[in-house]
C-alpha cells in the first residue's frame, strides 16, 4: 500500500487519480482473533492501531455495527485541549495531546489538527475564580495556561459582546494556545488506514449481539456476522457501553442522553480560535469550510435515540447571539445529536471488568474526542499486559467502590 | 419535543420538565450495615437500558413536585406516568 507523499500525489494526478489503492481492506470476519476490539469509533481504531504498533500484536479485529466514525466521532465538534482540574485528567489529556501534536505525521494521514488555542470566557466572579484556579492547576502540572484579563481577551477575539449593556459581561478568560480542533473523520479514517497496514482486519456492518462466557473469563463474541473466538475483548462502544454490559452481566456508572450541536452556513474567516462558555453554554469554532461549528447541550434524559430536543438547540442559538452579536443573522445548515455515555463523576473509565480477558473503556461522555489517541495508547497497553497503564490506573471501575473518583465538573466544562 | 401529563397539573410541554435518572433505587438499609459495593451500587450504578426505562421527572418549572415516568429510550414513547409511592407499572412486551 503506498504512502501519501508529494511524489506519490504528483504520480497519482498523472494516472487522473484512478490508481490509488484502497484505504483499508474490507476482510470477511475471521473464526478467531487474539483480541476483538468492539466498536469502530476512533478510540476503537487507535486502541487497534496500538496494540499493533508498540505491543506487536497483529491478530486483531475491530467489528463495526455501522460504518467506521459513524458514532460519536463523526458527530462532535472536534474541540481538543487538556486543561482539565485533576492531575489525574492532566496526565491522561496531556499524553493524548502531545500524540495529537505528531499524529499527522505518526499516522501517514492529515488529520488537520489545528492549534489555534482555546478561550473560556469568565462573566462572573465565581467564573474568575474557577476559570484561574484551573490556570494555576494547569501550570502545576505542566500543562500550557493563560490568564486574559478583559482587555486581553477583546484583543485575542474582537469579535466577542463587549457592548456596555451586554447581559453577561466578559471579565476575563483562560486560554490554551496548544488547544484546538482536528478533522474528525480523518481521525477515524487515519487510525483505520494505519491499523489496516498493520494487518488489524476492520470489519464493518457486524454488530457484536452477545458475549461469551466460559466460568468467569470471556471466550468470544456473537455478532450479526457469525460467531467470533477471541483471547481477549476491548469494548469501545460510547453510549452503547451500558448494552455490552449487560451482555456481560454488570452494570456501569454511566447513562447515555443525547448531545446535540449544530453548523451555520459558510462565512469567510471571522473566529481564528475555539471560543467556550460555562456560563451561557455554548462553544463555536469556525471550520475550514467556513462553517461555524456550535456546540449545544445534553437533555436530562436517557435516550439511545441519537436525537435531541428543539429546546436546547433554541437555547444555544440564544447563547450564542450573547457572545456574539454579528452572528445574529446567520442561518443554520444543520443540527445533530449523539448519545453520549456520561459518567456520574464526568471521567471516563477505562478499566478492566468482573470478567477475565474484557476490557471496557468508556465514559468519556461529551468530551473525548480530544483523548482519542491517548486513550487508545492507555487502552491497548492496558489490554497487553491485563493490568492498568499507570495514567489509566485512577480511571478503573473500583474508584466507585473506594471513593477515590475523579470529579471533572468544572467550571472550564461546557465539558467539551 | 416531549409532552408530558403531569400528575398535579396535566399537559405540559417537556421544557418545563427535568429528567432526575432511573427510579425505584432503594436506599440500602439499614445504611450503617450497608458494605462499600452495596453504597457504590445504590450511589452510582444504573441500568442504562436501550428500550423501557423507569426514570423520575421534575414538573421544575411548574408545581417543582416530582413523580415517575416509564419511557422508551429508543422511542421517547411515554408507555406510563405515576406518582411516587404508587406500584411500578407492569412492562408490556
Ligand atoms: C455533538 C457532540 C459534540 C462533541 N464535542 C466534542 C468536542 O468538542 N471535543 C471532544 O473531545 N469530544 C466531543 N464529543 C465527545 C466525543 O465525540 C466522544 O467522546 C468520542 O468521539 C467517543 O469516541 P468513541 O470511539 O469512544 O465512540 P464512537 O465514535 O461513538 O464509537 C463507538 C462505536 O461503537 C459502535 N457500536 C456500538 N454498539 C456496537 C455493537 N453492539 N457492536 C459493534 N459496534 C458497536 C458504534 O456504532 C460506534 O461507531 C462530542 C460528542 C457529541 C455527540
Ligand atoms: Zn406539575
């Protein structure tokens, strides 16, 4: 398979581009594989990607129920960054940050990643306080933080309400000049090129229906394409992970509601960053297309319905008019929902399970699009060796038992 | 968009409402007996289902009383509304 390069670039157009090899091999299911990866998302694929790459394993399969991306990854808004509170998140998204910033290159694969910082407006005083206790927690881990008073941040991104009679006043904000966003189905598409080289066999359109238990140790997998044996099973799954668990016969910290957001038509270059608020709760960057990308909430509902209410787009629309009185006149293109697998203390988990030999990694709600390579780099190792990378150790299932969770409420959080 | 019957007030549309997460978990007693995975259980674990869930609802910007709701996830079809206390509805298959 060839590598994308200028020269092969150049040959290709030369042959009017009907020479190029396919991107990954489309292989019948196999009756057994070493370790079955459950879900073709991009934390799937870069977990598959892993376990070939630095674990040298190379009997491997990802089993797909839809088409690769078609899950949360292809539905988010692409918002990456690692400025969470807890040492124990900074150590997780910092690791995955640093993969993002080689990924292109790792992967063979533009996955556009463009750091163009990202801003979180502060309006009130707890918002002051909260948004800068997250600076200086930041940079006691190493981690790139910015205050901005007022000013600055009207110079940083003139375009944001500073009218004298604005309702929710900006005072302030905290900017990670690393942040960014990526192209999400690149991601998706990276990984799975990269993983296919690697001899992975992606398998698409195979739902995994039930999982197969001898004693306490998993043995393999049924699916809408055949039984599959398998040494060990990782299940990435998002917002069906409460389904997968209870095939396996466990529950999970975790309930799934819709996440919506929305696109506006094209506009020529106006925001040159990602612009958050906690307060009014939207977030907006502006895509290489021109569109702008708009973060909207979750419902309080459970739904697996990957549809949301009119409400809260309403509401966002309203937020975002707020921060940005020029975007008053904009039309909508579109709007979305995924369901998301929110974690009651709004951390993943990426953990090993009651059962020998599965491995769930999930949890990671409105927000782990940023980690999708780190959490395939924990995941994979976590698999290998049946024991937790030490940055995954604080995110495995017993902290519910012992107490020891990670909270990530926090106010930098419209949580994405 | 959801319509919901509220018990104490009828018809109201969703936007008044707050979904307040599955109903029906017992409080584990008595509480100082109770082991850490039985509190780990009662404080954070959840059926999650894809299908009829039993869930508590919040008429927030109403009459602020809570009552119980069963709900299709896959759907959002409403099968059943019922005040706390009263018997949990049979699930129809
Ligand atoms: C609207 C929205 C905006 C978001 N914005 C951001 C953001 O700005 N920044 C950020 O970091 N995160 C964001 N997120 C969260 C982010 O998208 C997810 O956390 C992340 O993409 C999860 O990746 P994943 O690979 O785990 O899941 P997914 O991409 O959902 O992949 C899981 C896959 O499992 C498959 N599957 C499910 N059940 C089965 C089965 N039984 N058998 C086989 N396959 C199965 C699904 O079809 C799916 O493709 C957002 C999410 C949404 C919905
Ligand atoms: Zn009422």
């Amino acid at each position: 398979m060839s590598r994308y390069s200028a020269i092969n670039l150049l040959r290709n157009a030369l042959g009017g581009h009907r020479h190029w090899p396919v991107v990954w091999r489309d292989p019948a299911p196999k009756p057994r594989y070493e370790v079955v990866i459950v879900g073709g998302g991009g934390h799937g694929l870069a977990t598959a990607y892993y376990l070939a790459k630095h674990h040298g394993i190379r009997d491997i399969a990802v089993l797909e129920k839809g088409w690769l991306g078609g899950g949360n990854t292809g539905r988010n808004t692409t918002v990456v960054r690692s400025n969470y509170l807890n040492d124990e998140s900074g150590s997780l998204y910092e690791l995955s940050l640093k993969l993002w910033e080689g990924l292109s290159q790792e992967l063979n694969y533009n996955v556009m990643f463009s750091q163009r910082g990202v801003l979180n407006l502060a309006h009130t005083e707890h918002d002051v306080q909260s948004l800068r206790r997250h600076v200086f927690a930041n940079r006691t881990q190493g981690i790139d933080a910015e205050w901005l008073s007022a000013d600055e941040v009207r110079a940083f991104c003139p375009i944001l309400n500073f009218s004298p009679g604005a309702r929710f006043p900006i005072r302030g904000g905290s900017l990670q000049r690393r942040g960014g966003i990526a192209r999400h189905d690149a991601v998706a598409w990276g990984f799975a090129r990269a993983a296919d080289r690697l001899g992975v066999d992606i398998i698409q359109n195979c739902e995994v229906t039930a999982l197969k238990r001898e004693g306490d140790r998993i043995v393999g997998l049924e699916t809408s394409r055949g039984e599959i044996a398998a040494g060990k099973v990782g299940v990435v799954v998002a917002g069906h992970c409460g389904v997968l668990a209870a095939m396996a016969g466990f529950r999970l910290p975790i309930e799934s509601h819709p996440l919506q957001a929305l696109v506006s038509e094209p506009l020529k270059p106006v925001l040159h960053t990602v612009v958050m608020s906690g307060l009014v709760h939207v977030y907006v960057s502006q895509s290489d297309k021109g569109e702008l990308v708009i973060g909207a909430g979750a419902d309080t509902y459970n739904s697996y319905a990957q549809r949301g209410s009119l409400g809260i787009i309403e509401g966002t629309a309203h937020a975002l008019i707020e921060l940005f009185p020029c975007f008053s006149r904009l039309r909508m293109l579109r709007s979305w929902a995924g369901i998301v697998d929110i974690c009651t203390d709004v951390s993943p988990i990426i953990s090993k399970t009651p059962v020998a030999g599965l491995y769930f990694n999930c949890g990671w709600g409105t927000g782990g699009f940023k980690a999708t390579p780190g959490s395939g780099f924990v995941f994979a190792h976590t698999i290998v060796r049946d024991e937790p990378h030490p940055v995954a150790a604080p995110f495995s299932l017993d902290r519910f038992t012992s107490g020891a969770i990670v909270p990530e409420h926090g106010a930098a959080a419209v949580a994405h | 968009m959801l319509l919901l019957h509220c018990p104490y007030c009828g018809p109201r549309w969703e936007q008044e409402f707050q979904c307040r997460g599955e109903a029906h978990i017992a409080r584990p007693e008595p509480a100082a007996e109770a082991s850490d995975a039985t509190w780990a259980a009662y404080l954070y674990l959840r059926s999650n289902p894809k299908g009829l869930h039993y869930e508590r609802w919040q008429h927030t910007h109403g009459c602020r009383r809570w009552f119980n709701v069963l709900r299709s996830t896959l759907t959002h079809e409403i099968v059943a509304i019922y005040r706390p206390g009263e018997p949990k509805p049979e699930l129809k298959r």
